[in-house]
C-alpha cells in the first residue's frame, strides 16, 4: 500500500539521522485516549518500538476542547500532531492555518468516502444513548422528550460527543431542531464538560440513559463479561462521529509526525482502537474486529453532515441547545 510504503520510507530516514538526543513526538488527544485503560499507552509502545523516538501523549480535555488550546495556542503550540478531532470540527480547524497536509493515502473501511488533505481518520462510530437492558428506552427523540426518561449529555462547547448530539438533532430535524430541545430539557439530569465524566455518572446510577456510542455495550461485554448494557435504536438514525488526527504546520518533528499519521492505518495501530477506544477502526485489520461487535446494533439511517455543513449550523445548533436549556 502507498502510505506502508510511504512511513517505511520516512522510518528509514529518521533511523539514518544522527542526532545527539532522542527525537520527541508530542501529540495533543483528548483525555481518554491517554486514560490507562485507553489506546494511549499501547500506541505509545507500539509505535516507539519502530520510530526510535519518544512519545509524549498530552490531554487536553475532550475534542472540542482540544481545538480551543491549539486554536489558543496557535503556532506557539508544542503540539506536533493533533489527534481527536471529528468531522464537526475540521472545517474549523482547517481556516485556523494551523495545519499541513498529511500526504497519506488509503482505503478506508467506513461508510463514507474520505479525502480530506489535512485530517486523517483513524476510528468512526455513531452516537447513541446507552441504557441498562432491563430499561424500556424511547425510540425517538420525540418520544424521549415526552417521556420521563433522565438524560446525561456532554456540552457541545467542550465535547465532541456533546457537540455531535446537537448535529444529530440538527440533522434529523432541521428547523424543528429548537422545540425538540425545548422538549428534551426536562429529561436532562445534568450537562458534563466531557464524556467521560457523564458516562461515569450513568454508571454510578445518576440517570436511565447516557449520550455515548453504538459501540460502548462492547466494553462491558468484553471487558467485564456484563451483557446488561445496551442502546437504544432510534427511528430518526443514528449521527455519525468519524475522528481524525492532523499534523501541526509549526511542529518541528515534521517527518516524525508524517511517520506516525501513516502508522495510524497500520494493522498495530488498528487492531488497538476497538478494544480501547471501543469505536470502529477506520481501516479494518486482517484479524478483523474483535467477537462481540456482532452484538451491536446497525443503525437503519446513517446521519452526517459535510465538515462545512456542520460549521455553517454549529453557531445557531449551539443557540437553540443554551436557550433552551436556559429556560
């Protein structure tokens, strides 16, 4: 393949290179990827053992987030490579400046086609509300909002799951997207700053349903053989999140950073994401995905809006969220 042959190339280089120190990459990724129980750490050894290099994982926060610092930051940032954006975020970052393009190319296994000069895709998913099995959940927004169902959900200024829920509604509703909200408000237990501090709330039994994904059930049943949780199909479809990673124009590590964005479509990579990450790779491994995702459910209607769609709607998605929220 062009982008094996491509870092087997780069790889070379950086091995051929005298330097009197260790070459350091720094990645900027949301907090639980670095988490112990996340890739972070295995795609931190993995790619060690062929890069001769270091690498330094930093959070900073969730998706949504981690584009303000880089934003704030600008070409000041440490960052080499960016890792954790998603697709209502990358028109964003694209006008920013902030970053180069990756020069990778590749077949993906998603369900949409991908090109994009400057972000690379390394996992996709969909959106969903996860839910105890024994939970008669609602099929629908609408039906959620009439129900007495409790809700946690992420802020969609700081979380990429939370903004992803305000594109779902948007997606399916259009225009009508503000009285849905205006409908769900009382079913909101709280809103978290980001996903993992809402999902730790569903799981202390804070609320009946937790915006997460199609794929969360895999983890408690792989990981801790608990086949309780489950999602709920809903009639509108399901939003897609396809998440990417980008290499900083400003880093000084640029072959190192061209190296690791073609190492993200690698089988070692890959075969890491759905047992950590628990979302779907985006270039599937030859050992395939792991038992128990035949388990989840197949959404009838997959739902995405284009990268500039989704910043076009993101200013009025956000307004029509706070008030009513605030009301």
């Amino acid at each position: 393949m062009k982008h094996l042959a491509y870092a087997t190339g780069v790889f070379a280089t950086l091995a051929s290179a005298s330097t009197a120190e260790t070459p350091e990459l720094t990645v900027y990724t949301y907090d639980s990827f670095v988490s112990e129980w996340g890739p972070g750490p295995k795609v931190e050894a993995a790619f060690e053992a062929v890069c001769d290099c270091d690498v330094k994982f930093v959070s900073a926060g969730d998706g949504a987030a981690l584009l303000s610092r880089i934003r704030l930051e600008g070409a000041r940032s440490e960052a080499d490579v960016v890792l954790g954006l998603d697709t209502n975020l990358i028109a964003i970052a694209a006008e920013s400046g902030l970053f180069a393009p990756h020069g990778v190319t590749a077949d993906f296994d998603m369900p949409v086609a991908w090109n994009d000069p400057l972000f690379l895709p390394y996992d996709w998913g969909y959106f969903a509300f996860v839910h105890k099995k024994d939970f008669a959940a609602p099929a629908s927004f609408k039906a959620l909002a009439e129900s007495d169902a409790k809700i946690l959900i992420q802020d969609p200024r700081s979380s990429t799951p939370g903004l992803g829920l305000l594109m779902w509604v948007k997606a399916a509703y259009g225009d009508e997207a503000g009285a849905v909200w205006q409908g769900l408000a009382d079913n909101i237990v709280t809103v978290t700053k980001g996903w993992s501090e809402a999902y730790g709330l569903f799981l202390e039994g804070e609320a009946d349903m937790v915006l997460s994904y199609t794929t969360s059930p895999a983890y408690h049943l792989i990981a801790e053989g608990d086949d309780s949780k489950v999602t709920a199909k809903f009639d509108e479809g399901h939003y897609m999140q396809v998440e990417v990673a980008g290499k900083l124009a400003s880093s000084d590590q640029p072959e190192l950073a061209d190296a690791f964005l073609a190492f993200m479509l690698s089988d070692a990579f890959q075969e890491i994401i759905p047992t950590t990450n628990w979302m779907y790779p985006a270039k599937t491994p030859q050992t395939g995905l792991p038992e128990g995702f035949e388990t989840l459910i197949t959404p009838e209607k997959a739902l995405l809006l284009s990268a500039d769609e989704a910043a076009k709607l993101r200013g009025d998605a956000l307004e029509e969220w706070r008030k009513a929220l605030s009301q």
